[in-house]
C-alpha cells in the first residue's frame, strides 16, 4: 500500500515536472462558463508621500509654537496644551515612527553605508529640532517630542535627585547613544526603535514586556519627573551639548533676578543652578594641581576605555544576525563544544543551506563585520571614557554665578519655574 | 567702547559663538554630506515571496498583533483547484470545509464553490495572521497564487521593522512607495486592468 503511494506521488511529482517545463502555472486558471467574475487581488495602497511633508511641516510650526511660548510668552499653560497636541498627534495619530529620538541611528547607518538610501523626511526631523535647540534651547524637549511630553504628563509629586546620583545618571544616554550609534552603523540594529518604551502606548499594541518597561517609566516619572528624558534619551545628549551653547534661552525671571529663592525648588528636573558664594571659589594653586591631575586622567581614561570597548567587540558583533549565523554554521558540527542542538535555531540554517550561498562567502562578511566592530569598540569605548573624564572634570569646574538661571544643558524650557518669580517684567 | 574693551567684556559669549558655529557647521554638514543620497520619495516596507521560507515569523514579530503581514490572494495565478493545498491538511481525504481539514489556523480562508470542479479561495484579511501555513501549501503543490505580503493599510511603517531583523532569508527590504507590492511570477500592474 505504502509503496504505491510512493508511486503515485513520484508520478504526480513527475507529470507536475514535465508541466513545469512547458511553462506556466501546474494548474492553468479556468475559463469559467457561468460567467463567474474574479474577485481583484486586494493592494491597499500605504499613506501618501504628503503627509510626511505635513508631518515635517507640523514639526517647524510646533517647534516655533514652543520656543516662542517658553522665551516670548512665557507660558506654562501653552506649553502643557502644546504637549498634549503633540500627544495627540505625534503620538497617537503618528504612531511614532519617524521620530528625532529614533532619527539618529537613520543618520549614522547613510553615513558609514552609502547604499542605505534616507528619507529627506529622517533627515528633517533629525536637523530641525537640533538649529531650534542651537538657537532657543531644548524647546523640542518641553512640549513637541510626544515621549517627553507623555512623561511631563505624569510629573505629580517630584523629588529632587542629589546633584551626583544625577550626574551619575546622566552618563547613561552618552553609553546608549554611542551603543545605538555603534548598531546602526554597522547595519545590525536600531536599539533605539527596538526598546522605545512609550510607543507601545501610542500604538495600543506592544508585547508585555515593552508595556511594561513603559508602565515603569511612566510609574517613575512620578515622582522621579521625566526619567527617560533626563537618563535614556540618546537624542537628549545631542540637544544637550547643543543647548549649551544655545544663542537664547528661556529665563527664570522676565527681567532681574532679586534672589528670592522662591524658584529655587520649582525644577522637577534639577536643572535650575544656583548661585554660588565667593568663598566656595578655590584658590589658585590647589585649582592648577587640579588641572595637571585632570589632563593626565582624561587621556588616560580614554585609553583605557577605547581598549576595553575593543575587548568586547566579539560579544557586541554577536547581536548582528549575519555573525550569529555565520558562528552558527560555523559551530554546529563541532561536537567538542558539547552545544544543544536544540538551542540552535535551525531556521536561520536551513534557509542559509537551501540558498545556494557559499559559506566562505558568509564567513568573509561576517569577519568583515567583526572587524568594523573592533574598530567600533575603540570609538565606543575611547567616546565613553572621554564622557566619564569630562563629566570628572565637570564636577569640579565652579563656574561664578549671581543669579538663580537655568542649566542650559538640561533645562526642557518647561516653563514651569516662570510662575514661582514674583518680578514683573519690565515695561 | 573701542574694540578690544568689546571682546574682553564678552568672552564667554564669544567661546559659545564659537561653538555655536561649529556645532552649526557640524550640522550643517551632515545634512549636506547626506543630502547627496537620498531618495525624494518615500519607501515602504514588504517582503519578496520568491524569497520567503514560510517560516512563520511573521505572525510573531511584527510589533503588531496581529502581524502587518497578510497572505494576499493572487487571483490571476489560481488554478481554483477543490484540492487546495494550501486550504486543505495533506492527509486530508474529504474535501470539506469541516475545521479540521483546514490548514489555516485561524479559519480566515473562505471556500466557495463557482462551478464545477473549480473553488475559490478567499482571505478574509481580519482573521489572517500571517503565519504562511496556506502559502507552503499552495506553492509546494499547487500554483503559488498565495503571497504573504505586508498589508499597507495594517503596518505602521517603523524605522526598523522588527519582522526583517528576525527574517531568516533576508526576504523585507524597503520598497518605492509607488510600487508597494511584490507578487512573485505577477506583476501587479496587470492586476489594475
């Protein structure tokens, strides 16, 4: 019985053959007598090239909105309503994607691969907010990014951080910047979009996992106002060292400073610099050892930091599919290894067999790949121990200051301290 | 106020000028240098099926669920055959619409009998998941008329799209907006007629 099945299929098998090579389907589409009409083959068509234009246009309009409602206005309440349109629309209209948070990696991968092709529109979002911010300060932070704004929405009972658990903290988006960076450049990841924690909440549709990262930062801005801005956000170091410069900034006071110290505590974020006293000045010589020891530190921290990153390039090139493939093949017969043949995805290996494409081929790109990696892990890591160096050295810099002004390197331009000073403005 | 008063007095002003210009520079620069390589109109994502394993992660990875991705009925490349491979389970002996003769899991393939001996197939796109059951049936034993496919109308678009990282034959890739659809062995210019 067995065997003529066998028989029978091979002869199908056959017969289906000889069809094949007369060409066309197996089984040609019939001629229908009943007149029966065939149904067209459903293509909906994606959203039209405007509205990425509308969306880039929406962008200018909203960041003007805010800068000009945070330095001429001087208006909290426009700035909440402006956030919650950015809510609205950046977020649960525009489900999320592009965003200038997740533009980044877009820029680095057209840099380091020519064959990537961007979008003008990746571009615009990734540029406009940083000349905004170059001239206005993080407006973009206060009001028109739609996950900063979701958080700001939470900020209830805000406790301040000490001045070193923050800087502390602050390093981290300089590690996840330069780590995202690193994945995009070598084509092998866009962490940033992967681990977005709000967008699962403006699509309604995330895994658990996600959700709940969100939740617990939601949960957290709370009382820790605006945690993934303020820890994570790899665009927020960008706007940071942008903003430091900035040619305007939002103020505290609309005109002189009379050093109430009402606004003093206003900052959920901890970005409000007091004044400092005279006598907190150092005097010069212990100022000079200071710097000696600092230059020596820094180059040193670099270096050590570049060497390390170069240590672990293997373990950053296993998250590139092609490596893990490539090691896969590679590993899968060494029975030596003691590997769980299960542990292997078989997929990715069956596929690669079936495609026809000669190992040594894939080894060579793979190999190609783990070398941008070491070259990638001594930027990363030079890039990083130059971030703890500076922060160091930033730690122990006192600069002189009068009056109570914001800190222009984390201040969102939330406007929120505007309303605790009592001085009017001049007329 | 003669000149050298003038810089001495805004030192600081002047550094984060400085600065201001070379961050401005920098900038600018990057948008030039990447200005040379764009493309004008906008692209989407979609999977090619004459690369496609069916391995059904589709149905899994997209950050949707369920998945962007659909199986799309080719209607021009059907045979309307009652046996249906990629309706029907192998073993199956009658050809019924009964539930366990399916293959699909989730019952979104709708058989309705034209004439004799032809059936047509149906997808209805609600109840689709993406897995690609149908679409190995249908190509390994009849025309291949069903295409997994990335419903334009479903996906989100993102960034990175989350099915082409865990792809295993590299099938996703982004496409010209104006040509949003791959049919493998059809080109869906036909299909507007």
């Amino acid at each position: 019985m067995k065997k003529k099945i066998i028989f029978l299929i091979l002869l199908i098998l056959l017969s289906l053959q000889v069809y094949n090579a007369l060409s066309g389907p197996r089984f040609p589409k019939p001629e229908f007598e009943s007149g029966h009409s065939q149904p067209t083959t459903q293509s909906p068509s994606p959203r039209g090239i405007i509205f990425e234009y509308i969306d880039v246009l929406l962008l200018i309009i909203s960041l003007s909105i805010a800068s000009w409602l945070a330095l001429k206005k001087r208006s909290r309440k426009g700035i909440f309503w402006l956030s919650i349109f950015s809510i609205i629309y950046f977020g649960f209209i525009r489900e999320g994607c592009v965003c200038s948070v997740g533009s980044v990696q877009n820029i680095a991968l057209a840099l380091f691969n020519p064959n990537y092709k961007i979008p003008l529109t990746a571009i615009a979002f990734f540029i406009i907010p940083l000349i905004y911010t170059m001239f206005f300060g993080r407006t973009f932070c206060a009001g028109v990014c739609p996950l900063g704004a979701l958080q700001d929405l939470f900020v209830l009972k805000p406790y301040n951080l000490k001045s070193w658990v923050q800087t502390l903290l602050g390093i981290i988006p300089f590690l996840y910047l330069g780590l995202a960076i690193l994945y995009a450049a070598t084509a092998t990841d866009f962490i940033i979009c992967r681990y977005d924690p709000f967008i699962g909440f403006f699509r309604f549709n995330a895994s658990f996992m996600m959700f709940a990262i969100g939740g617990i930062f939601l949960l957290t801005s709370v009382f820790i106002a605006r945690p993934y801005c303020r820890f994570f956000c790899p665009y927020g170091v960008l706007l940071n060292l942008v903003s430091r410069v900035s040619k305007r900034h939002m103020t505290i006071t609309p005109s002189k400073c009379i050093q109430c110290k009402l606004c003093e505590n206003s900052c959920p974020f901890g970005a409000i610099n007091k004044p400092t006293q005279i006598k907190e000045l150092d005097n010069q010589k212990t100022a000079t050892k200071r710097l000696i020891k600092l230059s020596l530190i820094i180059p040193l921290l670099a270096f050590v930091g570049g060497w390390t990153g170069s240590q672990f390039h293997e373990n950053m090139a296993k998250v590139n599919n092609k490596v893990r493939l490539a090691s896969q093949l590679y590993f899968q017969n060494d029975t030596t290894l003691n590997i769980n043949k299960n542990s292997i995805d078989s997929v990715e290996i069956t596929t690669f067999e079936t495609s026809g494409k000669p190992k040594e081929q894939l080894y060579a790109e793979a190999a190609s790949i783990i070398d941008d990696f070491y070259y990638g892990g001594w930027i990363y890591g030079t890039f990083i121990g130059l971030v703890f160096g500076l922060s160091l050295a930033g730690l122990s810099v006192l600069k002189y200051r009068n009056d109570y002004t914001p800190n222009k390197a984390t201040c969102f331009s939330c406007a929120r301290c505007m309303d605790y000073c009592p001085v009017e403005p001049d007329e | 106020m003669n000149k050298s008063e003038k810089r001495k007095i805004n030192r600081r002003d002047f550094v984060n000028s400085t600065l201001r210009l070379s961050f401005g520079i920098a900038i600018g620069s990057i948008g030039g240098i990447l200005l040379s390589n764009t493309i004008k109109s906008k692209t989407v994502w979609q999977l090619d099926p004459a690369k496609c394993v069916q391995c059904g992660r589709c149905a899994t990875s997209c950050v949707l669920s369920p998945s962007a991705v659909k199986c799309i009925h080719v209607y021009d490349m059907c045979g309307y055959c009652d046996l249906c491979g990629g309706y029907f389970k192998p073993e199956t002996k009658d050809l019924t619409t009964a539930a366990e003769n399916q293959l699909c899991p989730t019952n979104a393939i709708s058989r309705t009998f034209i004439e004799d001996p032809f059936f047509e197939y149906h997808i209805i796109e609600e109840l689709c998941i993406g897995c690609g059951k149908c679409v190995e049936g249908c190509g390994a034993f009849g025309n291949g008329s069903l295409q997994l496919q990335v419903s334009h109308n479903i996906c989100v678009d993102c960034n990175q799209c989350s099915i082409a990282r865990d792809c295993p034959a590299d099938a996703f890739s982004r496409m010209a907006i104006e040509e949003p659809y791959t049919f493998k062995g059809f080109s869906s210019d036909d299909d507007e007629v």
